[in-house]
C-alpha cells in the first residue's frame, strides 16, 4: 500500500471539488443462493447437494430492495456470508465519490499515482468532520492536463478504501490442481 506524503484538505489550493453521492447501485438486502456438497451417487442412499443461502442488510439504503446472487462454484455458508458482506461493503463505499481539480501535476512535489492513500479533509463535503481527523481515500484516478489559458491541472478522483477491497480467494479443495485450474 503506497500512502501519498501530502493531505488534500479545503483551504489549500484546490479549484474545484465534486461529491458524488448515488445509492443506484445499493440494495437494503443482498442474498447469495449456493449449493453445498453432497453424496455423488445419491440414487443408492445418498444425499442431493444442498441449498446453501447467506444474507447480508445494508441499513444505509431505507428503501426495500433485494439483490440476489447466485455462487457461481460450490459454496459454504461461510463463503456465501463473506461473499454477500463483500457485496454489501463494497457497494457501499463505490456509491460516494469526490473529484477535486488542483493546481499543477503535483502537491508539495509528490505527483500523484493511480493506487495510493490521499488522506482528505474537506469540511464543506462533509469528509472527516465527524472526527476532526482526515479520512483515508483511494485515488482511483488521475488525469494530468495543460493548457495556455489554465496551466498545469491535476483532476483527482477517490474513493473510500472499502470500493477497491477484494473477496478473499477460497482454499483448493483438490489437491494437485493449480491456482489458475481451480
């Protein structure tokens, strides 16, 4: 994790700054459907795989609104739970963005990189109020631009950390196979 040297905060020289704030991908409850393991010959005696289901409610969305989910390999309830929680999460935090434009490539001269932790401070967006303290943001863009009439400008856009998370990668359960035939 590369973490930026400088904090965007409001009262430094920053041009524009943009909220944008959309629950269009948001559900109040999101449901996985999975199939558990089961007897192969289930004809003589065995059992059928088994319907495996998770839940997961998202209390920042007020309205109902279901999302559901179907595994798309054989899954346990644990599996399902961390899937439908990675949903509820990740949605969440991809539905706010902030843009800022600044002057020049660079701040203090650190140039900004796709990837890294910009902590952000901007009262007036409501970013790191409740604590006084600023909030760690993933820059998910960056674009340099000139001109002759406006100079050098970086336009930023970032995201809360939670919108580049990733759902771990479940353990082989066939031995000798490698990662990429699982």
């Amino acid at each position: 994790v590369i973490r930026a040297p400088v904090t965007i905060a409001r009262g430094s020289s920053i041009i524009s700054a943009e909220l944008r704030d959309s629950d269009s991908g948001r559900f109040s409850r999101y449901i996985c459907h999975g199939q558990g393991a089961g007897l192969a010959d289930w004809n003589a005696g065995g059992t059928p795989g088994q319907s495996v289901r998770a839940e997961a409610l998202d209390p920042g969305v007020g309205r109902p609104r279901s999302l559901v989910i179907m595994s798309e390999t054989g899954a346990t309830f644990p599996e399902l739970l961390a899937r439908v929680n990675f949903e509820a999460s990740s949605r969440a935090a991809k539905s706010r963005r902030v843009s800022y434009t600044l002057p020049g490539w660079t701040l203090d001269g650190h140039l900004w990189t796709p990837g890294e932790i910009v902590p952000v401070y901007d009262p007036a967006l409501a970013i790191g109020t409740s604590t006084g303290l600023p909030v760690e943001m993933v820059l998910a863009a960056v674009r340099f631009s000139a001109s002759a009439t406006e100079g050098r400008r970086a336009s930023l856009e970032l995201v809360p950390r939670g919108a580049f998370s990733v759902l771990p990668i479940p353990p082989a359960t066939t031995k000798g196979l490698e990662l990429w035939e699982v």
